[in-house]
C-alpha cells in the first residue's frame, strides 16, 4: 500500500515521501496517528500543489533575504563605546547592542541571527556574520569608535 507521509520517521522517510508500506502498518499505525494518509490521487493532488506553495513562498523569502543581505553588506554600523587607553572597552559590544542599533536604522534582525563568536571587546573595524532566513548569510561592517 502506498502511503504519503506527513512527518519524518525513521528508517521509513521524511514529511511528503509517498512510501509503500503493509497494509497493516498503513491501517494500525500510520493513518490513525496522522503520520500518513493513503497515497490516491486526490492526496497526491494536494501534495504537488503543497509543495508548489512551499517553493514559492521559499523563493519570496530568499529573494527578501538576498536584499536585506546586499543592504547590511553595504552598511557601516558605527558603535561608540567607554574605552580605555590601550583601546579595550568597558563592557562589550554583544548582539543585543547590534540589534538595537539596527531597529534604529529601521532593520528588524532577530538577535539569534546576529553571529558573534564572543563579543566585541576592542576597538576598530569587525566584520559579524548575519545568518538570515532561507540560508543567506550577510556581513556586517561594525565600527567600534571610542565615546569622546
């Protein structure tokens, strides 16, 4: 019996995989919990239009995520900081501040997507990775200045 299933499981497939299965397991197990339905061609109708929907919604959100990349790549995100005399900071600049400054400039970045290996502790030019959605990654210029 052929199956379409609608979530992973393992050793068996991922989510809209049309599988074929004993009719027992179909029956007993899969459908009944909702894991599958049963492969005819009104579900495999609705499993090709799903799956054209879920491509285009991803290529709106790549699109959306390659412009958003190519305007934080262009951008110099200027941060004054205390600093002391041999150009150590008091505190850090952390991916909180770097998401603050950018809903400033009018650019909502989710801070998780903000990638600071540790945070910015020294004075000058730093180059911060921005994982954005649908696997575009950007790179911020941030300037950290002294407070004068």
């Amino acid at each position: 019996m052929e199956v379409i299933l609608r979530a992973e499981i393992p050793n068996l497939g991922r989510s809209g995989d049309i599988v074929k299965v004993r009719p027992g397991f179909a029956r007993n197990y899969l459908i009944p919990r909702g894991l599958a339905v049963v492969a005819d061609r009104r579900n495999r109708r609705l499993l090709e239009h799903e799956q054209r929907v879920a491509a285009a919604r991803y290529d709106r959100q790549k699109r959306a995520s390659e412009t958003l990349a190519q305007r934080l790549t262009q951008m110099r995100l200027v941060v004054k900081v205390r600093a002391g005399e041999e150009g150590k900071l008091f505190g850090s600049v952390t991916n909180l501040d770097l998401e603050r400054l950018l809903a400033e400039q009018g650019i909502a970045v989710e801070r998780r997507r903000i990638r600071l290996q540790e945070p910015i502790k020294t004075l000058g030019e730093h180059s911060v990775p921005v994982h954005l959605p649908a696997g575009v990654v950007a790179h911020l210029t941030v300037v950290v200045e002294p407070l004068t």
